[in-house]
C-alpha cells in the first residue's frame, strides 16, 4: 500500500504542528496539506483528495462539527479522525452520528495517535480484500473502525452490568477515554479535562482502580503531600 495521504485542519498552529509531526513519525501516513478552519478544509479536501482528515472540533468560520455534515453531504471519499479538547457528551454524539473513525481527545500522547493510525492502517488494508468475509473478519473490521479493536477496550465500558449507586455511564466513558488520552493524571487533572468536580473524579477513578482497569501510582513531589496518580492500562 502507497502512502496513506493525511490532511490537517486545525486552527491553532502549534497543536497543527505536533500533530504533523506525530502522524510523519508513522511508517505508512504523510501530511500533504494543512487548514485553520472548516472552509478552508473542505477546499483542500477538494484539491488534495486525502484518504485521511484529521480534524478539530472547535474553529472560527466553520467547526468540525458543520464541516463533517458537509462532507457527508457532499459524499467526499474521506475518513476523518476528531482530534479535539471537545469532551460533552453531545458533541460527542453528533461526531460519532457522522461516522469519524476515531475521536481523539486533547491533551493526547504519541502513543494514543500512534495507535489509531496503525488500526486505521491495518483497517484500510484488509478493505482492500475483493474475497468474501467471514463473519469473523467483519468483527475484525468493525472493531478497528470503532479507533481501538475489542481486545484494547476497556471491560468496564463492554459490561452491561448496573454501575454502583450514583455513577453515570457516560462520565465513566469520559474518565477512561480522558485517562487513554494521556500519559497518567491526578484526579485534579481528571475532573479539569473531563469538566467534573474533584470529589467525583476520584470516586471513578477508586472504582476503575478496583475493577482493575486503570492503575494507580503515588507521585512525590516537592513541599506537601503526595499525590496519586492513575494510569491507562
């Protein structure tokens, strides 16, 4: 397979630039154009014709939000990866409603884009095959355009068990998601990326701790006390 062709549309430069910068760092992905907003996206997708659009939700003029409707309603032969601070359940909805392989939220890791590409990747190569599937095969292909396969989502999120009295479904989903996303978070830093009160962050991530689903670690650092820090596993 030649080089999957990956166009950038980002309003801040600096996380524009990390972004090309990781995606080049994978054998397999090249970044032949960039926009600050949806329009100029769109455009580019026009004239470049990328397989792959990485995509910010919040931008001037157009967001990733219009922007994706549009190009569904144009029927442009594009995927699109969210790559986004955006974590409000509604968002979250519409975005996925519009068929994005992956929603990646901000702050994230090299290692939490590395993987998505490398699905994609091994997605994009078995769409290729003109034989017929296995049912098997189509689990395969399905799990991989959900971003992460059946094997690295969390047991948590795949149970249909009752939650303990008071939790939310889909505040858990933000903390584990949140928790993915970067590289170990004190519960402060938790409850500020996932937009929830301390107390509650901590009470998840103690119950995603003893579901053994995240691990915890204790960080010494300067004058006072020390602080837990929780890890994705």
């Amino acid at each position: 397979m030649t080089q999957m062709r990956v166009l950038l549309i980002e309003d801040d430069p600096m996380v524009r630039e990390v972004n090309r910068q990781f995606i080049e760092k994978i054998a397999g992905f090249e970044v032949i154009g960039q926009a600050s907003n949806g329009v100029e996206g769109i455009a580019q997708i026009h004239k470049l014709k990328p397989e792959l659009v990485f995509m910010d939700i919040f931008m001037p003029e157009q967001d990733g939000v219009t922007s994706l409707r549009k190009i569904r309603e144009l029927k442009l032969p594009v995927d699109v990866i969210t790559v986004t601070a955006a974590n409000d359940m509604e968002t979250v909805k519409q975005v996925l409603h519009l068929g994005v392989f992956d929603y990646i939220m901000k702050p994230f890791s090299f290692e939490r884009v590395q993987g998505t590409l490398e699905n994609y990747l091994r997605f994009k190569k078995q769409m290729q095959t003109e034989r017929e599937l296995t049912q098997g095969e189509l689990d395969q292909l399905f799990h991989y355009h959900g971003g992460h396969n059946e094997v690295q989502q969390s047991n948590v999120l795949r149970s249909e068990k009752s939650l303990p009295k008071g939790f939310n479904r889909a505040t858990l989903e933000k903390v584990v998601h949140y928790l993915q996303s970067v590289e170990g978070a004190s519960a402060e830093e938790v409850a500020s990326g996932v937009g929830i009160a301390r107390v509650t962050a901590r009470r998840y991530l103690d119950y995603l701790e003893k579901q053994e689903e995240i691990t915890m670690d204790v960080h010494y650092g300067g004058i006072g006390r020390p602080v837990n820090y929780y890890f994705s596993k």
